[in-house]
C-alpha cells in the first residue's frame, strides 16, 4: 500500500511541477512592459515609474515564492527517483504518512522541522 500512496503522490508532486511553471510563466508574461502610458497625470513620468516599479516588487515576490515551491517540488521528486523519497533530510527517518499526503514536497518529518526555521535563502537552520 505504501507504494501505491508513493505514486499517487509522485503524481500530485508532477501535476504541481506542472501548475507551477504555469503560474511562473503567466507571471512572466504579465510583467512584459506595457505600451501604453498615462496621459495627462500632473507627476507624468515619477508617477508611472512609482507604479511600475511598485508592480516590479509584487511580481518579483510573487516569482520568488513560486519558485521556491518549484525547487521544494523539484527536490521531492528527485528523492522520488533516488528511492529515498519519505525519508527526512535531517535525521533520515520516515516522514510521516499523513504529512506526505498533506504536503507531497515535504523534506523533514514534523521532529525536525519543529526545531527549524526557515533562513533568508530558504534553507532550514536550527531554531
């Protein structure tokens, strides 16, 4: 049965592989400069440049997080392939089941990942 849990996970860990470069490339695409400018403001160029660099900073937030999903999903499936997927990165004892079927892309049993945090560049640090 485990095996069988293991493939439908690896399968909802493709589909959001694939949901996700989607969502990536729709974000991508939105962020092509417009041609069209505003006329007639009284702050004319400061004003659209606020704005645009206003919707630069939401975009390249909005990126950065589907991209450290993509990279948590990438991971997963990597383990997948090297037959150690449901292993935890940290202690290399089993994930739990119900986390896996709550989170496919999850790398550390709840142990562990109860005495980590997240640091500015993604990584899992000690508490």
């Amino acid at each position: 049965m485990a095996v069988a849990k293991n493939s439908e996970l690896y399968e909802r860990l493709q589909k959001e592989k694939a949901e996700l470069l989607d969502k990536i490339e729709q974000i991508r695409a939105r962020g092509q400069p417009s041609a069209e400018r505003r006329e007639g403001s009284p702050f004319g160029k400061r004003e659209e440049g606020a704005d645009e660099a206003s919707e630069l900073e939401k975009r390249l937030v909005q990126e950065k997080k589907l991209y450290d999903a993509l990279a948590e999903v990438e991971h997963a499936l990597e383990k997948y392939d090297a037959g150690t997927y449901g292993t935890c990165d940290s202690c290399g004892q089993p994930i739990e089941q119900a986390r896996l079927e709550a989170m496919p892309q999850a790398s550390l049993c709840l142990s562990c990942k109860s005495t980590r945090v997240k640091d500015s560049r993604g990584e899992w640090v000690p508490k």
